[in-house]
C-alpha cells in the first residue's frame, strides 16, 4: 500500500547525474534507489536546482587543495518524471543542463545539457510484516550524453560523456508509525568514450587512442527516515566506487579513466506544501574519497503531481 | 518462508552485481609489426653523420669467418636458444623485429608522457621545488620533461641511433658477415629475412645508443632502459636473426658512438637552460626594446619561468649567427590597431567557441602528462615511417633529421620568447577564458607553430606525397593555440613561418647528407 503523499518522496533520488562523480558526489544516489512507486497512470513531474563545491580533493589518496583551481564549483537544472505504466512497473527520465565554473583558473567553465537518463523500476514483492510493509525492488537504466560535451575537460567537464547501464536492488520497510529504512546497491556499466586527443597516459602508460576507458561503477547506500502527510525528513549515507580505472597523477588534472571512490552522508526534508505539490530541499557532504572533491551539495526542487490515486 | 526466499535471491542478485563488476577496463596499443626490408643502402655507412666525423671515425674490428668452427659453434648456440625460447620470447622476437629505430622512440615518447608534470608547489604556497638531476627519483622527478627538454631529448636520440648505424653500416659492409639463416638453412627466423650484413647488429647498435642517451636524459629509469635494451638484443637470438658475435659487436660499437654523443650533450647548453638568475637582465633587455607590459607567470604561486636560457643551447642545423637572423621582428604593442585587432579575436573565440575550436586546441593541446608538441610530431614521423616501410637507417635519417629540426625549432622560439617577453593575451585582458592551460612562458613566438612549422616542412620533404596534410596539420596546430586563446593570432603565424625556416636548414642537411 503507497501513502499517496510518499509517492512524492522517491522522486530526489531519481535526477542524479550519473557522470558528474568528481563534481557531484552527493547525497544522491546513482539512480532510482529508493522504495516508492508511482500507481498506474500517474505523473510526477520534478524541478530541481543543485548546487555543489569543493576546494579540496583527492589526488589519489591524498586530499589536498590547488591554488590554481581554487574553489570548484557545479550547478545544475533539471528537470525529470516519473510514470506508473502500472503499479509494479514505473518508468523514470530525467534531464540536467549543467554549469562548472573555477574560482582561480583561466581555464573557461563549461555549460550545456548533460546526459538523458531512462529508467525501468520494477516491485515484484510486498508484504506486511512486524507491523509495517517490507518491499523489494530492482530498476535497470540507460543513459546517453544529448549534447556533444567535452568529457575529457575534469574538473570544469559537465559529464564523463559515457553511455551507461545499470542494474540495482533495492529492499525497504516502512513501519505503519512512518519510520523506515531503505538499502540498495547497484551496479553501473560505462561505455568508452572518444576523447578529443588521440594519446593519453593511464595508469603510468601512454596509450596511443582516443578511445578512453571510463570505470565501471558499484554503488550502495543506506536511509532511515520518518515520513507523515506533511513532512518527510531522512539521514542517509552512501558509498560508491569506480570498479577499475587509474589514480590522478600527482600535480595532474583529473580525467575520466579515475577510479573515483566516496563516501558521503546526507541530510534530506520535503515538505507537502499541498496534495499534489511538494517543497524539498537536501544537504550533502562527501567524507572521504579518492580522485573525487570533496564536495558540499545543496539542492532544492519541487514536485508536481498529475493524475489520480487508484487506492 | 517467502521473506526468507526473496531476501535470498536478492542477496545472490547483489553478488552477482558485484562479481561483474570486478572487470578491469585497459585500452590495447597498436604494435610495430615486422616488415621485410626493401632496400639496403649499402652506401649507409658513408652517409653525413651528425656528431661523428663520419661513419670510419670508429673502428670494428673484422669478425670470425662463417666458416670457422667458432662461428658453427655460435650457430649451433643460436639454434639452441631459438629452440628454447618461451612463448613471451618469441612475442618479444616479433615486438623488437619491427622497427627498432621506432620502438625506441616509442620508449623515448613515453618517458616524456611520463615526466612531463610541472613540479607542485612546497606546502608554504609560495615557492616551488627544483627537479634535480643528482637526485633524479626523489619528488619533483628530474627531468621535468616539458616542451624544449623533450625536443632536445628526442634529437639526441635520434642523432645517437643514426649515428650509430651509420658506423654499423659502414662496418657492415666493410666485413660483409651475412645473417645466420644465409649460412644454416636449417635456421627458420622467426622475422622477415634480408641481404643486409649482419655483423656488428643494427639491433645491438640501436639497443645500446638509445639506452645511454635515455639514461642520461632520464636517469631514474635505469633499471627500465637496461632492461628494455637487453630485452632488445636478446630478442635477436630468439629471433634468429644475430648470432653472439653480432650482438657484441654492435654493443660496443653502439656504446662508442653513443660516448660521442654524450660528450656533446654534456657540452650543449642545456645544463645553464633553467637558470633563474638571468631573468633581470632578460627583462631590462625587453624593456630598452620598449616592450613595457612583459610577460609573467600565471600560475599561483608565480612559477620560475621555463628554460629562461634554451634559446642558448646549441643548434644542430645552422649557427648561432643565422638563429640571430632568424629572430622575427618586434610583435605589434598593445593600443596598436593590429593587437587590438587579435585581441579582438579572441574575445569573441571566449563568447562562442565552437566544438570545433574546442576539439582542435584539445587535440594539439600535448600539454602536461603528453609527449608534448615535438613528441607529436615524433609520432606523426613514425607513422609515416612505418607506412613507408623504411629501413632501419633511412628510418634513422629521417628521425634526425625531423628531430634535430624540433630542437631547433624549440631554441630559436625559446631564444624569441625571451628577447620580447611578450604577456599572455589573459594578462592583457583577464577576461580571456582558455581551454587549454596556458603554458609558463612568454607568447611571442607560439612554440607550437614553431615546432609544427618545422616538423611538417621535413616531413613534407621526406614524404612528398603527405606534404598536403603535413602541412595543413601544422597549420591546425598553429590555429589551434588560437582556439585555446593562449596565444594571439599574430605569435602563431610568425611562429609558424619560422618554424618552416627552421625546418629548411634540415632538409639542407637531408639533401647534402650522401642518402640520394
């Protein structure tokens, strides 16, 4: 059974932006990773704007700083839906325009529409036990760049320029009283990519090819939240990490063949301004990474429902 | 219980998940494959050397006839060491079968890939440390391997392996000792077969030359290049291809020549290149010019600038008298029509670069952690070389003389750079955004169409039929340092007309060097 409110809830976690690790490592995760489902026939429409920096980062496993690249910083629009083709099966898109901008380096910040995303969640099992709704989940996702961005351009790129697919699990419970915990993890396969230049070193090896390797990635996370007619409010803690790829260079800029790792704890509100309507803001901190900055994130959005509740 | 079985089969979900995603992701690099010698240039050894007076200077002495009972021993030994070589031997045999000349290049390109990353800032955020080359491994590495290092490393190079087969040429077909497999049929090579003679090996020739230069230009990387240099020579004898005395013959010749060219190096300039204490006078030089609003580093902390004194080392295909006169005339000042007019350029480039623009300055960019600018050009060279399928010495002509012109080119614009100290158009207007770093010396000339310049001027020479795209190459090379908005459009062109200046004195030395 779907709180028609919390329908709203899973919507933050949908529009990530699954290239912009070394910008983005947020409290989002990488795809559709919690437990909510739209019921047949219903549309939620979501904005979103984030905003993320850092001034230190891992170069490999050191955290240090640049005076050359100062404060970096990444913000996003984006817009994504979510459609329930029925109560077990929904499917999610979203589209981010993204803007980079460095506060020491000459180097220009970038600006263009990132990658479409498209996902395909399914809830093969629900049932109530201890006094609450336990329900488990798998999505599979595909996304492609739509703009002809320059990837090989770290830190100031938009994305990594990758075409991907994912496959993820997910297993929820939700007490009656409105606690509940979510865990997933989730598996991303990146395509190579084309890079401007036709030589690049990996992994202290020169290779003579535009075709540039970029790490598959292994992501989990975990949230505990409360959530009413009103208010949902979430703690949460995520992880991921690139399955093969190189360290940075010492003294190098990064690029996409980085194995890129972090781990991050979130804080997430929404408020139900009205049935259909809904005010979110979240907060995010990377703890600990290596090849990623060590980014703060601060998004709002606002959700928009469209279509009736079959309950 | 349903629970259970659904949490099972999510559990085996999310190791399968897992499993997958152990796989490690490499890009492949294409291999010099072998390819039969056309053509022997049993004239070789009486061709122009660079550094040696001529390809006699060093003697070698006559080898065992094939038909002594030393030299069907060796055969003997030769046939034993084909028949108990490994599967990655025999790899190994194909690998160094190819193109010596080009795989040592190869080695040479990624070393300064490998090297070339500017020192980071010391913790105080003001100074930077010095590479020192008493202490090579220690952080910041010696060298740091940027644009002129590497062109001069690379014209060493080249200059020590044509040298060196000139010398082995000469020996060659002075004792004309054939191949193995022309004297024992029952020898199958494991690589194409030739006439050329084979004592003193090219192979041996090339292995050593090229690992003494490259361990004085890289002195960390000892233990690689010596291992890299016996993989080489051993390879031979997996191969089929050089029996014992061959290779030592070719050790020692390949060492002699290389002590040449070493002496020279040591003698070029290069040691005083980074001298810091110079930059006053370069300055107060600039500024009787008039050039009032000079250069100065961008980076944070203000980094020394690179090579102040490379202008000063020696040059291989003219003197110090016509690298003077090659020096262009004082750039347009700032407030003339004609720099407000490239200015201009390149803000409206900052509004509206196009992909294009993007992809060209990125493709050309060779900035730090790439073989840099002459290591481009080394690459095209290469390539061209393999097309061509040139022999090992004419392969070696070609590299010096392509390389010899790069380091030419790197000091007469290194020698311009710091006559005019001419600012980055982003120190004339902050404003200008790049998409490419922008290097650590002056603008005027752009090195990148002096070293493009040059290379492409040689390369059209030696390969008449890829003039055209030679040459359109290094045009988009010159451009692209515009795309970027590192440079004004007036460093690229005059830059780009040296470099071809530069390239014609080693086409002169192409022309007179005895090849035809």
């Amino acid at each position: 059974m779907h709180n028609f409110y919390q329908i709203l809830a899973m919507l933050r976690h949908y529009f990530f932006l699954p290239a912009l690790l070394f910008a983005l490592p947020t409290i989002y995760a990488q795809l559709p990773d919690d437990a909510l489902m739209m019921t047949k026939g219903q549309w939620c429409i979501l904005t979103q704007y984030t905003h993320n920096s850092w001034t230190n980062y891992w170069e490999g496993p050191t955290r240090r700083s640049n005076l050359n690249l100062g404060v970096v910083t990444t913000q996003s629009a984006m817009l994504g839906f979510d459609y329930g083709i029925s109560r077990r099966l929904n499917v999610l898109g979203a589209l981010p325009y993204v803007w980079t901008h460095s506060s020491a380096s000459y180097l220009q910040g970038q600006r263009g529409l990132q990658d479409f995303s498209l996902w395909l969640k399914y809830q093969p099992f629900e049932a109530n036990v201890a006094g609450g709704e336990v329900r488990l989940q798998a999505t599979g996702g595909l996304s492609t760049p739509v703009s002809n961005y320059v990837a090989d351009f770290m830190p100031l790129a938009i994305g990594l320029g990758s075409r991907t697919a994912s496959l993820r699990g997910i297993v929820n419970f939700t007490h009656a009283k409105g606690l509940y915990v979510t865990l997933q993890a989730g598996h991303t396969w990146r395509s190579d990519i084309t890079t401007d230049r036709d030589a690049f070193m990996y992994n202290n090896q020169l290779y003579y090819t535009n075709r540039m390797p970029v790490p598959n990635l292994f992501d989990a996370s975990g949230r505990l939240g409360f959530i009413n007619a009103r208010l949902q409010a979430e703690v949460q803690m995520s992880y991921f990490t690139g399955t093969s790829g190189d360290d940075i260079r010492y003294n190098e800029m990064p690029q996409p063949t980085n194995r890129m790792r972090a781990t991050t704890v979130g804080l997430y509100a929404k408020y139900f301004v009205w049935q259909r309507l809904a005010l979110q803001a979240a907060y995010g901190q990377v703890l600990n990474g290596r090849n990623v900055g060590q980014g703060t994130t601060l998004s709002g959005g606002i959700s928009y429902l469209i279509g009736t509740s079959r309950r | 219980m349903i629970i259970t079985h659904y949490l099972r089969w999510t559990v085996v979900g999310l190791a399968i998940l897992f499993s997958l995603s152990r796989c490690e992701k490499s890009p492949e690099n294409p291999v010099l494959d072998p390819y039969p010698e056309t053509s022997l240039d049993a004239n070789g050894g009486t061709w122009k050397t660079c550094v040696l007076k001529s390809g006699s200077e060093i003697p070698v002495p006559a080898p065992i006839p094939p038909t002594s009972s030393v030299y069907q021993l060796e055969l003997e030994d030769l046939k034993r060491q084909m028949a108990a070589a490994t599967p990655e031997q025999k790899r190994l045999a194909r690998l160094w079968g190819g193109n010596a000349v080009l795989r040592w290049h190869e080695i040479a390109r990624e070393l300064a890939a490998e090297y070339n990353v500017p020192p980071n800032y010391n913790p105080d955020g003001k100074t930077y440390p010095d590479p020192n080359p008493n202490n090579p491994a220690v952080y910041p590495r010696f060298p740091f391997a940027n644009p002129p290092y590497t062109a001069r490393a690379l014209a060493l190079l080249a200059v020590a392996q044509y040298d060196a087969l000139v010398a082995a040429w000469h020996a060659k077909f002075q004792h004309n000792r054939l191949a193995p497999y022309k004297y024992d049929a029952s020898i199958q090579p494991l690589i194409p077969t030739n006439d050329l003679p084979s004592y003193p090996s090219e192979d041996a020739v090339i292995a050593v030359a090229s690992r003494e230069l490259l361990k004085m230009l890289f002195p960390a990387e000892k233990e690689y290049l010596d291992r890299m240099a016996e993989e080489h020579i051993q390879s031979r004898l997996w191969a089929g291809a050089n029996v014992e005395s061959d290779l030592h013959a070719g050790r020692v010749l390949g060492q002699a020549v290389a002590n040449r060219v070493l002496a020279y190096a040591r003698n070029d300039g290069m040691a005083r290149a980074g001298d810091q204490s110079k930059m006053d006078s370069i300055r107060a030089d600039a500024a009787k010019r008039g050039i009032r609003e000079q250069w100065h580093s961008l980076d944070i902390p203000e980094r020394p600038a690179m090579l102040p004194l490379f202008g000063y080392v020696k040059t291989w295909n003219f003197d110090e008298a016509t690298k003077i006169a090659l020096r262009p005339p004082m750039p347009p000042m700032p407030g003339s029509p004609e720099f407000e007019r490239d200015m201009e350029e390149l803000r409206s480039i900052v509004k509206n670069r196009t992909r294009e623009q993007f992809r060209i300055a990125a493709y050309w960019a060779d900035g730090p952690g790439s073989y840099t600018p002459p290591g481009h050009w080394n690459r095209r060279a290469a390539e061209l070389i393999q097309e061509k399928q040139l022999n090992e010495i004419r392969s070696a002509r070609a590299m010096a003389l392509v390389n010899t012109a790069l380091h030419d080119a790197g000091v007469t614009c290194w020698d311009v750079k710091y006559h005019y100290m001419i600012m980055r158009p982003t120190e004339a207007d902050r404003s200008i955004k790049t998409s490419t770093g922008i290097p650590n010396f002056p603008a005027y000339t752009s090195g990148h169409s002096t070293f493009s310049g040059a290379a492409a001027e040689v390369l059209s020479y030696l390969f008449p039929d890829h003039a055209n795209d030679l040459q359109a190459m290094a045009k988009e090379a010159s451009l692209s340092r515009i795309y970027g908005c590192i440079h004004y459009r007036f460093d690229c062109e005059v830059g780009l007309e040296a470099g071809r200046k530069v390239g014609q004195y080693a086409i002169q030395r192409g022309r007179t060097d005895g090849s035809q």
